[in-house]
C-alpha cells in the first residue's frame, strides 16, 4: 500500500516538474510575442509619423505651387495690359 502510495506520488511529481517545464517554455514564448507586438507597434507608429509629414510636406508644397501659379496669372495680366 505504501508503495502503492510512493509510485503515485511520484507519478504526480513527474507530472508537475514536467508541466512546470512547459509553463517556462509558454512564458518565455509569450515575452517574446510580446517583444516583437510592442516592436512592431513602435514601428508602425513611426511609420505612421513619417506618412503624415510627409502628406504635410505635400500640401504644403501645393499651396506653394498654387500661389506660384498666381503669382505668374498676375505677372501675365500685368505684362498684357502694359503692351496695350
């Protein structure tokens, strides 16, 4: 009975060291996944960042050429009303 008693304990000892083992595994997976969420997320954020300069720097580059474009309907205007 009692070793009945010892090879079921035993049994559920190997049990647990081995389950402790696969719980280690899973935890350090799960801190890798989350190494790799939070450095993905940073990159999209930075991304993200550098489009919306960018957009910014695009209109502000159209509002530039539109009054360029202004300013040389103006220049014409003048230069046709002179030579008449």
């Amino acid at each position: 009975m009692v070793k009945m008693l010892f090879n079921l304990f035993n049994k559920r000892k190997r049990e647990i060291e081995r389950l402790n083992g696969v719980v280690a595994q899973l935890q350090q997976e799960l801190r890798m996944c989350n190494t790799f969420a939070t450095t993905t997320n940073a990159k999209k954020l930075e991304v993200e960042r550098y489009l919306r300069e960018r957009n910014d720097e695009v209109f502000g580059l159209k509002n530039e050429i539109n009054y360029l474009k202004m300013q040389i309907n103006t220049t014409n205007d003048q230069i046709n009303s002179k030579s008449y």
